[in-house]
C-alpha cells in the first residue's frame, strides 16, 4: 500500500513514521509512506498557500491552486483522494476496510487554518473525518487514518491479534491480563488459569457481549 500525506507541516509526522508498527511496517516494504509539503507547489514567490475569504470572516483558506497541483503531482490512475473535514463521513472499521480493498494508492489532504477552498472538493473523492470535533488540522487524523489502514496490510501485525481486535465481529474486545495473578486485591479471572481453552473462548465471547451491551449497546444493533 502506498500512502501519500500532503500538508502544511511535514515535521508533525517525524514520530509518527519512525516508532513502532509503522516504522517496522516501512521497513518490511509493506507500505510506503510519502510527506508533500502543499508549500511547494505554489506559484507565489513568498511560499503563501491561502488567503481571506471571500465575504469576509475570521481565518485564512487554503487557495485551490497549491492544494490541486500537489494532487495531481502524485495522483496516479488508481489512487484515491480523500480531504481531511469534519465535515466528512466518519471513520470506522468498516468504511477503513471498503477504502482499503477500493485501492492501494491512497492520498490524504490535511486542511489547516479556517478550511478549504471549497473548489477543492471538485478534484476529491471524498472527506473523511474521526470524530465530531474540531482540529487545529488535518495531520493527526491523517495519521489515525494511515494507522487504521496499515493494520488491515497482511504482515503488519499478527493475524490472530488482527481477528481478535474490537469491532470485528461487532463487539468490543475482551479483557486480557497478565501477570502478576493478584495486584492489590484484584485478582485474574480464575477461568483464565484453568488451561480448559473452551472454558476461556466463552468466557472471552461473554465477556465481549457484557462489555458492548454496557459501552457501545449501538452495535449490536
């Protein structure tokens, strides 16, 4: 899977690209991940890339111009493009799943200040967004999306972690443990110290059903 990330503040994905899963995921050639700076596709000598809006109001836009020629300077017949909005679909398992097997080029643009150019949303193929709030931009979304993505790529985490995490059989996980078996008075499950591994997958799927029906009762809908 290639991945291409175009924003304002390349810096904010140093950590981002060189701790962990992803940076081991990189090195493995699972999946490439490229920062463009939007700065460097604008036509104005100073470097600027947005402007005031029209009709007046606080804030700076993003003009069409910078944003659709790093577009088009990476974008590929296959790939996908996806602007960074809270004003777009929100994220699940489900929807990071249909845009993971839809392709495997994907382009995320991070908004900054007060927002796009809404001209920009011509040259997309759709927003996406991570909650109902509001960011100082589009880097950390693009990064939970980038991760969100990444786990679903054979190889970048085990698969029986990858089957066993929530939401793939519309349930939230089960609780795990680990040693020691008594901390402060409480204790492990004594279920899960039995050795009976049926005994331990129905406690697990119970535990699973408890725990959705009392935090997310909405997906077992």
């Amino acid at each position: 899977m290639k991945i291409d990330i175009l924003t304002l503040f390349p810096k904010m994905f140093d950590g981002f690209l060189s701790e962990s899963i992803v940076k081991r995921a990189i090195e493995k050639g699972l999946v490439k991940i490229n920062i463009i700076n939007i700065r460097d596709y604008t036509l104005l000598k100073n470097g600027q890339v947005d402007d005031t809006p029209y009709g007046g109001g606080s804030g700076m836009v993003l003009m069409c111009e910078p944003v659709i020629r790093a577009i088009e300077a990476v974008k590929k017949d296959d790939a996908k493009v996806y602007l960074m909005s809270p004003t777009g679909v929100t994220l699940t398992d489900e929807l990071a799943n249909k845009i993971y097997l839809d392709t495997k080029h994907i382009i995320l643009v991070c908004g900054h200040y007060e927002g796009f150019d809404e001209r920009i949303k011509y040259f997309v193929d759709g927003e996406l967004s991570i909650g109902d709030y509001v960011l100082t931009g589009g880097e950390l979304p693009a990064m939970v999306i980038s991760d969100v993505l990444m786990r679903f790529i054979p190889g970048v985490i085990k698969d029986e972690s990858f089957m066993n995490e929530s939401f793939k059989n519309h349930l939230l996980d089960y609780p795990v443990y680990t040693k020691p078996r008594e901390f402060r008075g409480y204790k492990v499950p004594d279920v899960l110290l039995s050795g009976n591994h049926k005994m331990i997958d129905e406690y697990r799927l119970n535990e699973q059903i408890r725990i959705t029906k009392e935090k997310r009762p909405d997906l077992l809908k």
